[in-house]
C-alpha cells in the first residue's frame, strides 16, 4: 500500500516538473509574438517622439501680456505668460475646477453683481460699507450697484446702462459674490471672480485668463491662447435679463425677465480653437447668423454671437434683494 501511494506521488511530481509538449509555445508562435511586440514598442516610441518634437512646441508658448496685465492679474513683475495654446486640455482640466468652485461660492452668495470694464481691475474689497441712508434692496441693476458702492466715478467699470449697451461695448468682467451679515451697514465680499480677454501682436491671437480673489489674494485662475484671433469689440461676456419692470430705466436693450432678473455669463472655453466670429460668416459651423445675432439693436446679439464660441456659459440670479 506504502510503495503504491508513492509511485503515485513520484508520478505527479514528474507531471509537474516536465508539462505536457502541447502546453508550451512553439518555435513559430514565439517568432509571431516577438514581432507583434517589436512592432508596437517600434510603433509607440515614434508617436512619443512626434508627440515630443511638435505637440508640446506647438501647445505651449510664451506671450508678452503687459507689464500692467501681468501685475494686475497674477501680481507678477514679468509680464510674460507661459501658456497653452487653445484646443487645450489640461487648461479646460483647469476651467472646469474653477467652475465648480464659483458654482460653490454661489450657492452661498446672499447677492451677485455682474460689473462689465475695458480695463485691468484694481478693485477688490474684502467688505462694502452701506451708508446709512441708503437701503440697499434697491440695488436692483449693476450700475447701481456701481455708483453707490463701488466705483462712483467709473474708474475702472463701465456704465451697464450707458445707451442701453455699455456691457456689449466691454470685453473684460468681474462677478462679486456678496454675503450679508448681521450687519446692516456691511456687506461681505465672500469673492470676486474676473475674466479679461487680452490683444496679443506677437504671436498673433488672444490671450484670455479666468481668476479667483479673495480680497487682492488670487486663489485659482485658468489661462489659454487663442491663435490668429481678434478680440472683437462686441464681445459681451455677460448678457443680463432684468425684470419687465425695468424697462423704464434704459434696460430695454436685454430681454426681460418675468420675474426674477438673472444673467447669462460665458467665459473663455479652452477646448475650442475659436473664440469668436466678428463677420456675419460662421465659418466654424459653416452656417450664417439668423437676423437677430447680426442686429446690433437686437438684445439676442449679445448671446446668439457665442453659439459654437463656448461651452462655458453660467446662469445665475442677478442682485437678489439682501
């Protein structure tokens, strides 16, 4: 019984020691194999090699944004701007995390005010005074909202109202997210977040930067070039919807809201290659404008321009009663 039990013991050890032949590769299959795998190394090392000689020489570059733009937006003393060239997609990485935190901030703003300039900004204040005599639920537009608070003289933002277009005139925007405290002669800044669009000459196109403060500290910011394009002056980065009610004061040029007033805002989109089409030719979609986009008068221009520009476009309550 003893010497039966180990033959059989013998037996499966030589089993596992010497496989079957027909469970090995043979002469023909390794040849195939190494092939195949000479092939794809041969076929990888040449697309890292494309990749590395012309991809990244052709996305990333510097550009010369002005000693002014430079410090006003990053604080820098250089005014030269390592940046990556649109289709981009580490930048649109970047867009969408600076999207969802303003969707955040948002979502505890007590009041949102949209101010349209033509200039860097220089002002970012951590907390607003309210005069005493003023009652600030009447800050029903973002001019007023300017002339009583911010920046009386139009230093550096625009009249919204001015003509019934001074917003479609300015390329540039900042957004203050406000909070009101049990304070009924202080409203807080939780953050302001701007967008600046910049003519660049050498190389040609448009330098264009989304950025975060909170009070003049820059928490977070996306940045792209847009090749051969044209900052065009009709370039409305938000569109603003007032209530019917409003039309008395000039806001005719906007569509009316039934209710409450809110805006449409669109920033730069790092994903596309245009920014925007200045002529009535879409050549991006290889379509034409219907009437209203190309009709200055019409409030629909300011948005019906940015159709095939911008997948970023945020809509949000405008001046909610504080």
């Amino acid at each position: 019984m003893m010497r039966s039990l180990n033959k059989k013991r013998n037996s499966s050890s030589r089993t596992r020691k010497y496989p079957h032949r027909s469970d090995a590769f043979t002469f023909v299959e390794l040849v195939v194999a190494l092939a195949i795998g000479a092939t794809v190394i041969a076929v990888s090392v040449m697309a890292f090699s494309t990749i590395n000689s012309q991809g990244l020489s052709r996305r990333q570059l510097t550009v010369d944004i002005g000693n002014q733009n430079a410090y006003a937006f990053y604080q820098w003393t250089d005014p030269r701007a390592a940046v990556s060239e649109a289709p981009s997609f580490a930048a649109t990485a970047m867009a969408n995390s600076l999207r969802e935190e303003f969707l955040g901030d948002l979502a505890s703003a007590t009041a949102v005010v949209c101010l349209a300039r033509n200039k860097p900004n220089s002002i970012r204040p951590t907390n607003i005074a309210i005069p005493g005599s003023l009652d600030a639920r009447t800050l029903i537009t973002p001019d007023n909202f300017r002339t009583n608070l911010i920046d009386p003289s139009g230093v550096v933002y625009t009249n919204f109202n001015a003509n019934g277009n001074g917003s479609a005139a300015a390329t540039n925007l900042s957004i203050y997210l406000l909070y009101a405290r049990d304070d009924s002669t202080n409203v807080t800044v939780d953050a302001i977040y701007e967008s600046d669009m910049v003519n660049i000459a050498s190389p040609k196109g448009v330098y264009a930067s989304v950025r975060r403060y909170v009070g003049t500290n820059m928490t977070s910011y996306y940045h792209v070039f847009y090749p051969d394009a044209t900052n065009g002056t009709y370039q409305c980065p938000p569109a603003a919807f007032f209530t019917k009610a409003n039309a008395a004061l000039g806001l005719a040029r906007y569509r009316q809201a039934e209710n409450r007033p809110f805006y449409f805002v669109w920033w730069p989109d790092p994903s596309r290659r245009v920014v925007w089409w200045p002529n009535t030719n879409r050549m991006d979609l290889g379509t034409s404008y219907p009437p209203e986009a190309t009709n200055s008068s019409s409030p629909r221009s300011d948005y019906m321009r940015q159709a095939g520009a911008t997948s970023f476009f945020l809509c949000f309550p405008a001046f909610p009663p504080l």
